[in-house]
C-alpha cells in the first residue's frame, strides 16, 4: 500500500466531519487511484518544514526526471529527439534518439544509375546540397579515373556553388540558432540574406534546393548569360547583411551571457568523438580539407581557415561568421575565373560518360532547342542510340570502391561508393557531419542547465536529413 507521510495540519478540508480522510479516495492531497503502485512513496506538503521533507526525498534518490524534448520540438532543428534527465534545473543525462527522418536514400541509390544518384544524396543534408553532389561525384570519377580531366570551368563553378551553400547553411544555422534564444530578428535577416543565394541558385540551376546540378565529369550546364555579374552584386549585399548580423551578435550582453561558457568541447573530446568542422576548429584546431586535402583546385585559391580557442557556443558562432566572409572571398576568385574560361566546356570530353551539358531551350522556353533535336535525329542514328543507352541505361563503372571527402559547412562530408561493374552503384554510404557531431551533444549538455541545452544543439548545428538518411 501506499504510505503517506503527512504533518499534522489544522482546519483541514480532509478532516472535516463526513469527509474521512483514511478512506480510499478521500485523502485530497493524497496519491490517485492510477498512481498508487505497490511500494511507492507519496510525499504531501502540508505544512512543517520544507527542508525535512526535500531532505527526506533527496535520500531516496526518486526526484529523477525524464524528459522527451522532440521529436517535434521547435527548437531541436527538425525531428532530433532528445532523452533528458533532470534533477531540478540541471541535466544529469542526455541521449539523442534519432531515425525519425529515415529516408532510405542510400538504398535507393542502389536501384538507380551512376548520374541519378545525384537526385537523391542531394536531399541528404537539404541545406547544404551541392556538398553531397560534389562528393558523390568526386567518388565516382576517382572510379572511373577521370579525376584530372575534368574542365577546369567545372570545376571553378562546383568551388563558387560549394562556398555560396557553406554561406546559405551557415545564415541558416545562425538564424535558427538565434530565435530559439528569442532574437527574432537574427532569425528575419539571416533568412532575407538566404534569399540572395537561393536567387542565384534557381538562376544556374533552375531550383532552389535540391539542385542535382553537379554530375559525373563537370555540371548540368553552364552558368547562364549575365549570371558573373547578378553574382557580383549579391556578394556584395551578403557582405552588408552579414555587417548587419555582426552588429547584432557580435557583442550582445544577452547574447555572450547565454553563450559564452555554454556547450563546452575541448580538443580531446572533439577527436575521441570523430567531430569536425566549426566544433572542432573552435578548439584552436586548423583542421580543413580545403586545405590538408584539397579537391577540386582549391589548392590555388586565396582564403584562411578560422579558428578560435573557446570551445563554446559563441565561439562557433563567431567561426561561423568568419568563414562566411572567407567563402565570399573564394566566390569572387572564381567569378575572375569564370571571365577568363569564357566558352570552356563544363563536362568531360568522353561521351561515353558525360551527359548533354551544353543544352539550350527552344524559342518557347520549354523543351530542348531545334538546334540540339536536329543534332541527335540528324547527325545519325549511332548518335541517338548512344544519347538514349546513355541516358536509359547509364554508364558502367570499373570494378571497385573508393572514398572522397569534402569540407561542407558542418565538417567533413565523405561518400564512399563501391562498383561491381555495373551501371548502378552496388553501395554508396555516406559519412555525414551531422550525425557524427550528434555524438557530442550528452558531452556538451551534461551537468548544464536545460536552457543551455537548446544552445548547444544549436551551435552543433545538425541537420536530420542527413543524420538520418
């Protein structure tokens, strides 16, 4: 039965006549019928001294809470589910549940060619895009032993849509971070900042997300007439906008007191747990693929990596900032490049692999050009079948696997594809920075308060479509 440890109170509504407290039900202060389990202990305040009876509770350990923060939490950056325990104020434990966002995209990409891949990694991470293209394809030209003939124009505009994504998740990850912590405006101007980018996005690619832009051998196309100087003139807006999101952060009392100290992982921590990216540079880390690793050229390009030496959430913030100004500095640098390879082509020269890259639409603006449909009927009915085995079918891969890696906006992002031979992958695995970072989120919360909780996972900065996949 249940006990109930109960201090002597005077005028007391359950001592009143007709109303005998020590009848079932009767006992207002009292465990219910659903709670009243053999062996619990239910402890009524009513009156004495408080202390005693915190004291008395205290010693048997049963003031343990368990919390489900999420899956539809508004402040867990998607469906992440977090398992807090609490005593009071204080987090004691911390486990992330994930798989609410399971997408099966990696085993679809096994029932499709070598090129369709592209639309499905794509959705992984969906803010940062041109990320999982450009290592998916890296992966498959290293297959395919095409690495140092791919078009230098390709791969000067793969670098231009890699740096203006780093900048479009970095705005997001900043936003969000800032109105969980109520700044509703970092939110508004990060997002208006976004919006430049996605402009230049739909220009080149015809989408804002989900772009399947970047192919095996080069890009999807061409950047379109006058797009070098729409682009030009957006660098220098975001370069307002972020001036803007700096005045408001940057030395903000509000913003430093709940920062500042919150989310702590040092070196150590960051290394046994596999963390990269802004969280591992906020240790004093210069570690970057861009630079120990460098693809796609970016050995020729003029930037610095940030780091900072405080482990804690302001301090990825202010990493966050500064990379975007680095990454502006590197899509100008190939806004000159794309001027000097005027006309290059933008996809590999072998046919047998590369897909139609120079498209034009027709005079009505939908459907291919007269000029490219009298090239496929007219020139003759090898090249016709070719387009249509290549395009139906796909190319064949040698036999084989390997791994490329890049530095997306959340750390280092590999794709590891694996041929037998045929024209559809056999397996292409994806290691995601998210779902690794997700790893230091009971390090960074434990023994906080759960305020800081929701600062911490927001300066991990995770994304679930890529977590979970």
């Amino acid at each position: 039965m249940t006990t109930h440890d109960q201090d002597t109170v005077h005028d007391d509504p359950a001592t009143s006549p007709g109303l005998d407290p020590s009848l079932p039900g009767n006992d207002p202060y009292g465990a219910s019928v659903d709670d009243d389990t053999e062996g619990a202990r239910v402890f009524t305040v009513s009156g004495g001294d408080w202390n005693d009876l915190v004291d008395e509770a205290t010693a048997l350990h049963e003031e343990r809470i368990v919390v489900n923060m999420g899956p539809q939490h508004p402040s867990t950056h998607g469906v992440l589910r977090l398992i807090l325990e609490l005593d009071g104020e204080t987090v004691t434990e911390a486990r992330a549940g994930i798989g609410y966002l399971h997408t099966g995209i990696e085993k679809n990409m096994e029932f499709r060619t070598w090129t369709q891949g592209v639309t499905f990694c794509t959705r992984m991470d969906y803010l940062t895009p041109m990320f999982q293209e450009t290592a998916y394809c890296l992966s498959i030209e290293k297959l395919l032993g095409i690495t140092d003939r791919i078009p230098e124009r390709a791969s000067v505009i793969r670098v231009m849509m890699m740096e203006l994504t780093r900048v479009n998740s970095h705005l997001v990850a900043l936003g969000t971070g800032g109105m969980e912590m109520g700044a509703t405006t970092v939110m508004t101007v990060g997002f208006r900042e976004r919006e430049r980018i996605l402009r230049v996005f739909e220009a080149i690619t015809g989408l804002r997300m989900n772009n399947a832009y970047v192919r095996p051998g080069g890009v999807a196309q061409d950047v379109p007439h006058g797009a070098v100087a729409m682009i030009r003139g957006v660098v220098g807006e975001l370069r307002t906008g972020l001036g803007e999101l700096e005045a408001l952060l940057n030395e903000n009392p509000l913003l430093k007191g709940r920062t500042v100290g919150v989310g702590y992982l040092d070196l150590t921590g960051c290394i046994a747990l596999g963390v990269t990216g802004p969280v591992l540079r906020s240790t004093g880390l210069p570690h970057d693929l861009r630079k120990s690793a460098p693809y796609c050229g970016y050995e020729t390009y003029d930037f610095e990596v940030v780091t900072r030496t405080g482990c804690d959430a302001y301090d990825r913030l202010r990493i966050r900032i500064d990379e975007m100004y680095e990454s502006l500095k590197i899509v100008e640098q190939c806004l000159d490049r794309l001027q000097r390879t005027e006309g290059q082509p933008v996809m590999v020269e072998d046919k047998k692999i590369a897909w139609p890259a120079q498209l034009a639409i027709g005079g009505d603006g939908q459907g291919n050009s007269l000029d490219h449909i009298r090239e496929i009927m007219g020139t003759s009915m090898e090249a016709l079948i070719h387009h249509f085995k290549l395009v139906t079918e796909g190319f064949r891969v040698p036999p084989g696997q390997a791994y490329a890696a890049v530095e997306s906006a959340k750390g280092e992002l590999g794709c590891h594809t694996v041929s037998d031979g045929g024209t559809r992958p056999y397996r292409a695995h994806f290691r995601d920075p998210s779902f690794n970072n997700l790893q230091a989120t009971a390090a960074m919360c434990e023994g906080s308060q759960v305020a800081d909780v929701i600062v911490a996972v927001a300066s991990i900065d995770p994304v679930m479509g890529g977590v979970d996949r």
